[in-house]
C-alpha cells in the first residue's frame, strides 16, 4: 500500500481489490490478443465449414491456461525483418541460424541506419516455422503413412488435416506478417513478391514434410493424438488402419490369390466403411506386406495375376472379405 493510497483514504483491502482487478483484466485483454491471433492464423488452415460455430468460452478459457506463461511476442517498426523472425521463433534461430541473409546499406547522416534489403531466405528456418507458434499452443506436422500434414485446432481438441496447398498460404502470410512489420528502412519487395513465388513455396512445404516429420504411430496407442477429420472424432487405435485391416478383412484362403490392387480396394472401402483416416498407397504396400508376413506367414509375391492376367505384387493363399 502507497503514501498515495493512504492519502486518498483507501484501505489495504480496497487496494487489494483494486490490483486484483487490475490482474483480472489485463490476463483477459493478454487472452483475447493471444486468441485473435491463434483464430487467425488456424482460420488460414482450417477448411470454410458451410455452418461455423461459435466460440466456446469454455474452450477458451482451457486453452488460455495452456499458453498463458508460455512467451508470444509481437514486434513492429523492425529495421531488419529477420529481428521479426529471430524475435518471435527463437528456438528456431538458435536451431537452424538467422532466417535472413540481409544487405545493408552504409548508415545516414544524424546517427540513422541504412536501408535493409532480404537477399537470401533460409529454407530451413521458414520451414521449421510452419510447425506453428508454440506461445499459441499451435503444433503442424506432417505424418507419413497418409503424407498429409495435420494441425492441432483447440476448438476440437484435435488434430485435423490440412492439405499441401494451405500449409503453402501460411507459408506466404508469415512473409507478409514480416513484410508488415518492418519499417519503411527495409525493401519488403523480395518478402512479398520473391519469395512468395509458387514455386519456390511449394520448394518449402516439401522441405516441411522432412523437417515436421512425425511417427508413424503419432495417432496410435495409449499416448496417441486425437483426430477430427470430415465432422468425426477419431480417437487413437492401439493399432494402425493397415493392422485392422488385415485382422478384420483378410482371411486365409487355399488356391486364391490376392493382388496388391485389390487389396489396396478393399482397405480403401474399409477405412470409409469404419470412418477411418486412408494410409497413402505407397505407405499401405508397404505396411499391409509386413502384417501379412507376421499374422499369415505369407511373403509378397510379383507373379500374382490380375483381373487381366497380368502379373503384379500380391499373395497367394489369401483373400478379403466382405466389408
């Protein structure tokens, strides 16, 4: 308690109750700043829902408690962008090196800095940070059996799945969040025209896939993440898709041949029976060969005819039922 206070005749629970006001409203202004920028950022990666719904404060608030110590810091009027970068994803900088390789020019008259120009992009560092903002709570990674990447959305307490195509558009708004964020004594053109060319984004997210690489079992057992995919809730299997699969669908059966093809049909009209998340081709081939080797002792084979007569990798001995 303040000479001040005193001498405006307050009390110490006066005081108390003013601060503890104080307190309340400033961790609600920190909440909602912090929300509209998480809101902002998952709305560039959530698909356009034909009904939104609206903010569950509930949700808000559990998802506050998890980021409210943890540092998120916005910074403008920078005469270099990669202080911007640096600043707001430091592990980043300290993993990968300086975001930016910058020209600067000799330094004006009365003490001021030059002009700034972005010569060279760290592919690396731009990449790491497509892992999302961890002052935000945010997390993307990529997981290789599907090869798509996910992101957590606390509206669902949830993985969903984002395509290609839109990890490449946040790729391109962190470019222009920087850009906006210098002064007028840094050329922002390489920021927002250069570097935000298709192709060389398109350059980056296939370098994401590498360096957000997730297990393959992220999404499987006692300490797997949940999934939201097309409305459903999809909890963590103790097993993988592939696995189900072949417990539940292939069945051994003498003087019957499997193709890989039809396999690969009958999982396909599995997981969307069961509404389940589709393993990628390549990913499926080589999972379901190595269940069915450990569960029927079968290795795969390249002399399975087809449909067509032609030979191609399959099973003999097996075949699937109805799903």
């Amino acid at each position: 308690m303040s000479f001040r206070d005193m001498d405006q005749g307050k009390t110490s629970i006066q005081v108390n109750k003013q601060k503890q006001h104080e307190a309340a409203m400033a961790r609600r202004d920190d909440m909602a700043r912090k929300w509209r920028e998480s809101e902002r950022i998952l709305g560039i990666l959530r698909p356009i829902q034909p009904h939104p719904e609206p903010v569950n404060h509930e949700i808000m608030s559990d998802w506050y408690i998890t980021v409210e110590k943890r540092s998120f810091v916005t910074v403008t009027g920078v005469n270099r962008p990669s202080e911007w970068f640096h600043t707001r994803y430091p592990e980043i900088a300290e993993k990968f090196g300086p975001a930016l390789l910058e020209e600067v020019k000799e330094s004006l008259p009365f003490g001021m800095s030059g002009r700034c120009t972005p010569v060279l992009l760290n592919k690396d560092f731009l990449a790491a940070t497509l892992g999302g903002d961890q002052g935000l709570g945010h997390q993307i990674v990529f997981y290789p059996p599907e090869k798509c990447f996910y992101f957590y959305d606390p509206r669902v307490l949830a993985f969903c799945p984002a395509i290609d195509e839109k990890i490449q558009l946040w790729a391109s708004n962190l470019l222009v969040k920087a850009a906006e964020a210098c002064s007028h004594r840094v050329n922002t053109r390489p920021l927002l025209d250069d570097f935000r060319k298709p192709a060389f984004l398109r350059g980056i997210v296939k370098l994401a896939r590498t360096i957000l690489q997730a297990e393959n079992t992220f999404f499987e057992g006692e300490h797997g993440k949940a999934r939201y995919i097309d409305g459903m809730l999809v909890k963590p299997s103790d097993r993988s898709t592939c696995h189900l699969f072949v417990n539940k669908v292939i069945a051994g059966t003498p003087g019957v041949m499997l193709p890989m093809s039809d396999a690969h049909t009958k999982y396909v009209e599995f997981c969307r029976f069961e509404q389940l998340p589709e393993m990628a081709p390549a990913e499926f081939k080589k999972s379901v060969s190595k269940i069915v080797e450990e569960t029927y002792s079968k290795k795969l084979r390249h002399d399975i005819p087809d449909q067509s007569g032609k030979h191609q990798h399959g099973w003999a001995g097996l075949s699937c039922l109805n799903v």
